[in-house]
C-alpha cells in the first residue's frame, strides 16, 4: 500500500495496513536530525522515518519581502499586510506582528479598499513539481485560515470587538480573506491535477482552556466560510482537514456539518482525549495529531513517548481515521530519542 493509499483510507475510515504518520518540525530540529541520521534532504529524513505525508504549498514569489531595522529592533513586512518583529530565540528566528493594517477605526471601506495579496504572488509550478517528486506520498497544502488572518491584520481585542458591536466590518474582513483562498486554493488544486490529499487551513480557535468565542459565534461568522472551503477541497477529490490548537471540542459536531474530513491537532487539553473522542465521533471526523509536544515529548522517556502512540493509536485508528503526529510541530527541547519513538514503526500496528 502507498502512502497515498494508506492516509487516503484512514481519512475514509477504512482501515489501511498501518496507521499512517505526518511530520512536521522547526527546521532546527530538522537540520539536526540530517545530521544526525546522515541523511542528505528532508526527503531522505521521510523515507528513514517512514513518513507519509508531504506538503505541496506553493512557493511565494510575491515582493512583499523587505527586512529593516529600527535600532535594534529587525522588522519584515507580512505577506498579508503591515510588519512583523523577527525573533531570534536561540538560532531561529521567529515573527509576531509589530505593527497591524487595521485599527479599531477601521471600516468595511477600508477593508475592501486594502492592497490584499493575491493568488498571482505564488508560483504553481512549485505545486507541480513537488507532485511530481511525492507521487506515493499523501500530498498536503494550506495556509492561515480567516480568522487566523484577521488576527495579523488587527489586534485581537479590536478583532472582538468588531465581531460583537461592529458584525458587519467583522464578516467583510473574514469574508475578503475567503475570497482570495478560494481562487488562491483552486489554483494550487488544479496544478496539483488530482494529485493532491488534503487541504489545510489553519485556524486557532481555541486556548489550553477553552474557545475563543462561542460555537454560535463560529456558526455567525465561519460556518458559512468553511463550508465554501470544504467543497471546494470535496470537488477536487481532496479531503478538508481543520486545523485549530486548543480545547475545541465544543465545535466539533459544528466543523463536521461544515464537512470537515479530519480535524488536528489534538492537543493535551481538556475535552480531546482519543478515547471518548473516538466514542463521540468516531466515524464521522478522523484525527490528526495528540502526542503532547508541551510536556511528554521534551521530558518524557522513550517508553513513555511509545506507550501514548499506542494509546492513539488503539483508541482512534483501530478502523482508520487517524493519523499519528506530534500535537505541534518538534521543537528544539524534543530529544531525538523522543523522536525515534514517535515514529517508532512498533506505534503504527
């Protein structure tokens, strides 16, 4: 069975030969680990560890790339809009945002009006040819979803307050955002010829405690959004799988209604536990993800680490419908021990 084959079933809730697994890390730990494993490219890391699934995301030609500095402080400007500070924490360089395009003041106008990037400022070619190089593997692409976005073009709490006195400017901001994915993601699924798994968009819904907003909340301002996105991953014969952090199983059944395929990443909070996940929704959604990167991965033994891939593993992929990965992407802290056990081969029966 090909990767393809594999992730392709598990999502169908059909069971494949083995439980299929995703990769993701900070390209420290990547770089570490070619080291380490003698490997000469992240293509020669997936075969060692036998991963199977591979991003196809366009490659971004777009000129909106300038680095400065203001004193000590190094800004870049946002692909979006408005300029990020950039982060050295400890040999790599991470971006939060600095300055915002949108302000409390900011109107519908103002938003419709805005130099918005566009899909011509990705080259699909990119897309092409990363296809072509993955033909067995699960291909994966997406970026920032709307509400993702809105957070970088304007402070979260004006973000809110939008969204409560102000509905209208809320739902413009969200809905332009959509309006570009929508002809930027068809683009990539048309290059991509049928090749292509899985559409990702990433949106945070939720903190370690609890949503951001309430699930009538997400049915007023998403629901409409994420439908227009899952159907268009569903004409391309792709699946649509829902990235949130935090505890958000409270919009689960909403996600499912909006035909969402897979939600990850299943963090280590209250409410995502696989077993009653699996009892709840088992059938329905498959599962992406749960092996805590806050805590088990960086201070956990070997053993430990092997003993929660099963847990996963029996509670959510017994009849597919889930893939193994990390809760977040590897950081730093997490031992290559740690990883070794992770993609243990002895996880995914």
């Amino acid at each position: 069975m090909t990767s393809k084959e594999r992730v392709r079933r598990a999502i169908s809730h059909r069971a494949p030969d083995r439980v299929p697994v995703g990769f993701e890390a900070t390209p420290a730990v990547v770089n570490r680990l070619l080291r380490e494993k003698n490997c000469r490219n992240f293509d020669g890391l997936a075969a060692y560890y036998q991963i199977d699934i591979c991003d196809c995301h366009p490659d971004y030609i777009g000129g909106r790339t300038k680095v400065w500095k203001e004193g000590d402080i190094a800004l870049a400007q946002s692909i979006y809009g408005g300029e990020v500070r950039l982060k050295d924490n400890g040999g790599e360089t991470h971006s939060v945002m600095h300055r915002y395009p949108f302000s409390e003041q900011t109107t519908v106008k103002d938003i419709l009006s805005f130099d918005w990037i566009t899909p011509d400022d990705f080259d699909y070619e990119s897309v092409k040819r990363k296809c072509g190089a993955h033909e067995d593997k699960a291909l994966i692409f997406g970026h920032e979803g709307p509400f993702q976005i809105a957070t970088f073009m304007m402070e979260m709490s004006d973000l809110f307050s939008k969204m409560m006195l102000e509905p209208e400017t809320a739902k413009a901001l969200f809905d332009r955002f959509v309006q570009f994915e929508l002809e930027f993601y068809e683009r990539i699924l048309i290059a991509g010829d049928g090749q292509i798994d899985i559409m990702r968009p990433h949106d945070d819904y939720g903190t370690q405690q609890s949503l951001l907003f309430s699930p009538a909340l997400f049915e007023e301002f998403f629901s409409e959004n994420t439908k227009k996105l899952a159907d268009l991953a569903h004409r391309y014969h792709c699946f649509y799988q829902q990235h949130s952090c935090g505890a958000v199983r409270a919009l689960i059944p909403a996600l499912i209604g909006c035909g969402a395929d897979v939600l990850e990443p299943l963090q280590k909070v209250d409410g995502l536990d696989p077993e009653s996940l699996q009892q709840e929704f088992g059938g329905k959604i498959a599962f992406h993800g749960g092996i805590d990167t806050q805590s088990l991965l960086p201070f956990g033994s070997p053993e430990e680490v092997r003993a929660e891939c099963r847990r996963y593993v029996r509670a959510l992929g017994a009849n597919g419908g889930y893939i193994l990965m990390a809760s977040q992407a590897l950081e730093r802290d997490v031992p290559t021990e740690n990883i070794d056990a992770l993609f243990d081969m002895r996880n995914r029966e």
